[in-house]
C-alpha cells in the first residue's frame, strides 16, 4: 500500500461547555461575571498590598504574586470563550491554540507552586517564629518566586515543543473550552506515547510533590495550634488554615484529576467542567478566601478606596 495523502489543520474547533444555542447566553453572562469579580479582586489584592507599607511582608508578597498569576491564569482562556460566544465561531488557530497553552500551563504551574510556597511561609511562621524574619528574608521570598517562574517557564515551554513535533491530520474538534495539552494530544494523528508520558511525569513530580509539601506544613501547623493554650487563638488560626486548604483541595483535587485522567473515556463534559473548578473558580475564590476574611488587607483595601478621586 502506498502511503496516504494526510491533510494537515491549521486550526481548530473549540466546541465549549455546551453545543446547545439557547444556553449560549447564560453561560455568556456566567463567566463575564465570573471574569469581572475575578479581575477586580485580584487587582484590588496587588494594589492593597503594593499601596500599604504594613503589608510589605513575606506572606503578603506571596498574596500579590498570586493574586497576579490567577489574573493570568483566568485572562488566558475566558477572554477567548466569551469572544467566541459573541461571534458565535468556535475556530482558534494552530498559532494561538499553542500560545494558549503555553501561557495557562505557565500561570497553572505558577499558582501550584505559589500555593506551595505560601503554607512554607506559614509553617515557618507558625512553628519556627523566633527564625521567620531569618528564614523568610526578602531575598529568599525573591528566590523563591524566581525558581517558581523559572520551573513554570522551562517546563511549559518543553509541553508545547513536544506538542509542535506531532502531526494533525483530519480531526481538529476539541472537547474543551480552551486548548488544553491532555486534549489537543488526543487529537494527534501522530503517535503521542512521549507526550502522554511526559504529562503524567510533570503532574507527579510538579504537581504531587508541592501537594506533599503543603499537608505537611499544614499537618505541622495543626500540631503547633493544639499546643496553643488560648481558646480564640486556636479557633482563628484552624480557621485560617482551613480556608487556605478549601483552596488547595479544589485546585489540586480537580487538576490532577483531569490529567491524571486524560487517557480515560469520560465524558468531555465532566472533564470541562472539573477544568473549570480549577482554571476558572479558584482564581475568583482565591480573594475571597485568602484575603476578605484578613482584617489587615480590608484596612488596605479600604484606605485604597478612600484615596481615589471622588466624583461628585
């Protein structure tokens, strides 16, 4: 047999959390919203801290760059679906289907590996107080994001490499609302055993390892608290950390279920939706969660406010 003519694709066809007209609209006026709140609680977060001198502290410059990395996160993929509902297209080409995938797995490692480095903060904290201002310097905070950033940016760009190196032939309808690598993989007419292996080697060492990391400090933060004698101490702290790991079970939970998954037959539905948990809702949660419950950043936000023009 001789060999067979392929015809390659230069885009692609994001078919969304729903091919259903008539909820087009709804789900248009869901993520707006979900993108508006998300967008002005994180800036209102990197202004109250940038803005507040009292707030210049390890575990508020971990807060910003956060609240910085879920602004991007969410800017990579919502823009696109609301752009695309307006239109009515669900067309992405190859060029931006990558670059979209190259910029969500940055931000999503990023927010990993923040998340990681913000229950250190507070273990060290927590449980070695008088060794914190040493430990916690400015110029290790500093390290720490950089080689944050650096892991991210080196291991997202090897991802999209990998996925430039396979072929696409006929099929170019992805399940999804945005490019994920699991998905556009599975799309490849070319054999994508390495890239399958490399995703499952880069959720376990990236992804469970930091996971690991956190329970432990938490699970070292709940032993200090229960030797804490006053009452309403304890309360607020237990309080504290169990916001903080309602955040990190949904993103965890969720991403790595979704690509520890991705060789599985389920539904593009349910896999769109966990995807959603952790791409969408957590970087809209995070403000809620890590920072209107914490009076110090209510004062900062406030005064922010209070410094703006007022127009009468």
């Amino acid at each position: 047999m001789g060999p067979e003519k392929q015809t390659y694709v230069s885009e692609f066809l994001l078919l969304g959390l729903s091919e259903k007209p008539e909820q087009q609209l709804p789900l248009f006026g869901l993520f707006l919203s979900i993108y508006v709140v998300t967008v002005v609680g994180n800036l209102l977060i990197m202004l109250a801290i940038g803005s507040d001198s009292h707030l210049h502290t390890p575990m508020y410059f971990f807060l910003s760059n956060l609240s910085f990395v879920d602004f991007c996160l969410v800017s990579t993929t919502v823009p696109k679906m609301l752009v695309n509902i307006i239109t009515h297209s669900k067309v992405i080409s190859y060029a931006e289907c990558l670059a979209q995938m190259y910029f969500f797995m940055v931000f999503a490692f990023l927010d990993n590996f923040l998340l990681t480095v913000m229950a250190y903060d507070r273990f060290v904290a927590i449980c070695h107080p008088l060794h914190y201002i040493t430990i916690m310097s400015p110029r290790i905070c500093g390290r720490l994001v950089l080689i944050s950033w650096s892991i991210s940016l080196l291991n997202s760009i090897l991802h999209t490499l990998m996925v430039m190196r396979l072929s696409f032939c006929l099929e170019n309808k992805l399940p999804h609302f945005f490019c994920d690598i699991s998905q556009v993989t599975k799309l490849s007419c070319s054999d994508p055993l390495i890239n399958d292996v490399l995703v499952y080697f880069a959720a376990g060492l990236l992804g469970i390892l930091p996971l690991t990391g956190i329970l432990f400090s938490y699970s070292q933060i709940c032993s200090s608290l229960l030797k804490v004698p006053s009452t309403m101490g304890k309360y607020k702290a237990f309080s504290t950390c169990g916001s903080h790991l309602s955040v990190v079970s949904l993103f965890y939970g969720t991403g790595l279920g979704v690509y520890l998954s991705s060789s599985a037959n389920h539904s593009f539905w349910k896999t769109s939706v966990a995807s959603v948990m952790y791409s969408v809702v957590t970087p809209m949660l995070n403000p809620f969660i890590y920072s209107m419950r914490n009076k110090d950043i209510k004062d900062a936000i406030r005064r922010l406010i209070n410094k703006m023009p007022q127009y009468h």
